[in-house]
C-alpha cells in the first residue's frame, strides 16, 4: 500500500468548521470535520474542505490550517438556511464545486450527511474517484424517535439507502451505529468500518475544580451538575431538570445545581432559543427555578474551565448517534453520567468511568447523581479513569490514523479492480451514474431548486 500524501476532499455542505458551535445546527459534525481536517494535515495529506456560503463576507477559498482550505460554495441564499431546507440546493454545490476545483484532483472524497452524500455521488462521477461516506444522523433512526417532529424532505430515506448500497466504504462512528446501517438500510458487514469521533486532549484537560468555579463565578460549596450541548428536545434536557428536582428533596445534603451550557446566542435568549423558555417553565414548576442556570453558548475554547467546574456532566439523549461531549468531560476528569443509548454506551463505561442510566427516567438518573454527590472519591476515580479511556482510544490523531486506514484500503483496491480490468482488455467498471439515484429523487431536488424551495 502507497503511503503518499492523499489529496481528500471533505464535503460538509451545512457544517463548517468555521462556524460558531453549541446552536441548533451547528454541533458535533462541525467538531469532527474541523479535527479530522487538521489531524490529515497533520499526517502530511491536503485537504479541503467543501462547505455551503452562508455568509456573503466568505471569501471563496479560506486557509483554516497548514494544508487544510475551506471552499465556500455558492448554493442557494448566501445566509443561514435550515439544513432542512438545504437538499434543493445541492446540485448548485455540485455546480459550485466543479467550477472552484475544475477537474479535481482528489483523490478521494468523504462525505457528511446524507445532503453532502448526494454531492459525493454526483462528484465522483465526474471526477472518477471513491467515495467514503459518515452520516453522523441516520433518517430512519430519527423517524424512530421523533416522527412528527422530523421536517427533512422524504427523500432523505432514498438518499441514505443509495449511498450505503453505494458509497466505496460508510463509516459507522460506533457500534449501535454500525447496527443500525445492518438493521434499518441492509448494510453490507464488509463495506462498513467503525470509526468513531475524537476529542480534543491538548485543549481538554484536567484541571483544578476550584480556580475553574472562581474563574466563572460559581459557589465553590455546591454540587454542579453540567450539561453541555445543542439545545434540542432530543438531548434530554428536561429528565436532567426533572432528576434535579428529585434530588432537591433529599434532606441534609450539599445543595446542587444543574449548569446549562448551549443555545443560539452567547447570553441565556429565550426569544433566540425557546428551549430555554421550555426548560425554564419546567424548572419553576417543579420548584428547582432557582438551582438551575443557563449560560448560553460558549466558545470551543472557553469549554474547559465548564468542564472542571463540574462535579459530574450528564447527557440523556433519547438517542445518540455518537455524542462528543461525555468525551469532553471525561478528558477533563469529569464523571459522566449518560443514557445507555447510541456512542454513549460506548464511550462511557459502566462503573468505571461513570454510569448509563435509560433515557427519560429522572428517578434512576437521580439516584446515580445523589450517589456521586455523597461519595466524593468515587466520583473522582471514575473521572480519573475517563482521562485513560479518551486518551487511549478517542484521540482525534488515533481517529485520523484509522481513517486514513480506510481511505487507503479502498484506493488500493480500485486499483486492484482497475488493473484486473485493463488485464481483461476491458475498461474498468465505472462507479454509479448520477441518474441511477433513486428514481425521483434527482429530478425532485432539481425540480425544487428551480422552483426556488426553500430560498
Ligand atoms: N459545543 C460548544 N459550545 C456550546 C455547546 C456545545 O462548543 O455552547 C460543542 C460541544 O463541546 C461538542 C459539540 O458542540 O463538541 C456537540 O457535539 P455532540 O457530538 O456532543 O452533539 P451533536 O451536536 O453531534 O448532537
């Protein structure tokens, strides 16, 4: 196998890595793609990546690292758009892509999301290269969990069904992910491989509790319970304030407080994010108004001084396709409490680096967290042992290694295929038309970007 320097380009049409993050759509892919980006630099490969202009004050091409650029394609409004809205767009990015990397010249493309997929599929017909694909959501595990509440367009499920039966490898980012590809889109075992999301342990560390709690104006005498992320019903949020109040009526113990950290704007906006109105109305109801605090979202660089304020970080997603902060809070030494759901019960270890409690049950959430806020040194050797998990085995560099892993074994072997081809005196077998997407779906999205849906 070649160990060449790779030319990849990442496509992540609503997720940039420029982009501020802790808002309803900006969250954990913009977390990997930026890592991932620098991590391949990093290991000597060029890297761009593609994302959507939102912004008429982005330039075309951007430097983000030593050999990583940002491409911002024109595709649809140069503003914030849903990304429910995004799909009409994509064939304009495909468009854009084709005219600011011409001919390409990469040699492999990975995709995020199912939208960016749809790009990847029409590129690599172009430009004749691979195409690896990670979908950080899955449709059918969203329909699932909240049907009503889902507003892709339909064709998501085509979509999604064409590149896991296409796409040279997915990546599945753990293994009720993995599963999930099996059972919902009959994905093939031998085209799927597990790469999971990293964290970032030079910026995430432990740290002294009470110089981060001064530093943020925090009680040093209280137990903080951390949450930290989007701020969307399927996080949970609402089990966490319900499991608080439980824990309020147990006599005699330190007082706690729930830290909220996430939201659309910088300060607690319930008009920017009405999830805080709806946490906030169920606090007041259950009597805990006053123990639990919103902060709003706070820079990536800010992150660590929240995580080693905590006494324990808790995320009780419904469902959770992977999950990057109970990473951030074990490098931190932090305890994590999590939903035994999705990359949660992966990464967080029962009784080792924290507790897996089922989603949407504040009483068993509350008796783990009365637990941790009466043995002190129980937490403390659990967060210890979090900071060998992550440092083991969920480094963004380790994360990158595989990764690269991956891309080379599937260059290798479309060379493998092209060479058996030429021996036959026959050309190669050519990657899947554009038209062969699902019927329907490619004229429907055409069909709406004409009709200007969405813009
Ligand atoms: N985040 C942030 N600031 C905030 C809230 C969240 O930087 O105010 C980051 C958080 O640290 C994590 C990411 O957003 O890196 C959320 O990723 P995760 O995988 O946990 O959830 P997702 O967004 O994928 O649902």
């Amino acid at each position: 196998m070649t160990t060449d320097p790779l030319r990849i380009a990442l496509i992540s049409e609503h997720a940039s890595p420029l982009a501020g993050v802790g808002s309803v759509d900006a969250g954990g892919q913009n977390v990997y793609v930026d890592h991932v980006a620098r991590e391949l630099a990093r290991r000597g490969h060029r890297v761009d990546v593609m994302t959507r202009r939102d912004d008429p004050a982005q330039p075309p091409v951007t430097a983000l690292a030593p050999g990583v650029r940002v491409l911002h394609l024109a595709a649809g409004p140069a503003r914030f758009v849903p990304k429910e809205q995004l799909l009409p767009f994509m064939p304009a990015f495909v468009e854009s892509a084709q005219r600011l990397a011409g001919r390409g010249g990469y040699d492999l493309l990975h995709a995020n999301f199912f939208m960016s997929g749809w790009v990847g599929m029409a590129l690599r017909e172009r430009w004749r290269v691979p195409l690896v694909t990670t979908f950080h959501a899955l449709g059918r595990v969203r329909q699932e969990h909240q049907r009503e509440a889902d507003r892709f367009p339909p064709e998501r499920l085509d979509i999604e069904q064409a590149l896991v039966d296409r796409s040279d490898r997915v990546l599945s980012a753990c293994p009720q992910d993995e599963q999930d590809l099996q059972r919902l889109y009959g994905a093939h075992p031998s085209r799927l491989v597990t790469v999971p999301c990293g964290v970032d342990t030079e910026a995430l560390t432990p740290g002294p509790r009470r110089e981060a709690r001064a530093r943020l104006a925090l009680p040093q005498d209280e137990f903080i319970v951390l949450q930290l992320g989007r701020l969307v019903p399927r996080k949970g949020i609402d089990n966490v304030v319900r499991a608080l109040a439980l824990l309020q009526t147990q006599a005699g113990a330190r007082a706690s407080r729930l830290v909220v950290v996430g939201g659309e704007s910088d300060t607690p906006d319930e008009g920017a994010t009405p999830e805080i109105g709806r946490l906030r109305s169920l606090a007041c109801a259950l009597g805990v108004g006053d123990r639990v605090q919103f902060t709003g979202r706070r820079s990536r660089s800010a992150l660590v001084d929240w995580y080693r304020a905590a006494d324990v970080f808790v995320t009780t997603p419904w469902y959770e396709p992977f999950g990057i902060t109970p990473l951030e809070a074990m490098a931190c030494a932090v305890p994590v409490i999590g939903s035994a759901v999705g990359g949660v019960q992966w990464t967080v270890v029962e009784g080792r680096t924290g507790f897996l409690v089922p989603p949407q049950d504040p009483a068993a959430l509350a008796i783990r967290l009365a637990q941790l806020r009466a043995d002190p040194q129980l937490a403390e050797a659990l967060g210890r042992a979090g900071v060998d998990r992550v440092r083991s085995r969920f480094t963004w560099s380790q994360v990158a290694w595989e990764l690269e892993g991956v891309y080379r074994s599937v260059l290798a072997e479309r060379a493998s295929a092209s060479k058996t081809w030429r021996e036959r005196g026959r050309a190669p077998l050519r990657s899947i038309q554009p038209t062969a997407l699902p019927s329907g779906t490619a004229t429907g999205v055409a069909a709406a970007a004409a009709a200007g849906v969405g813009a």
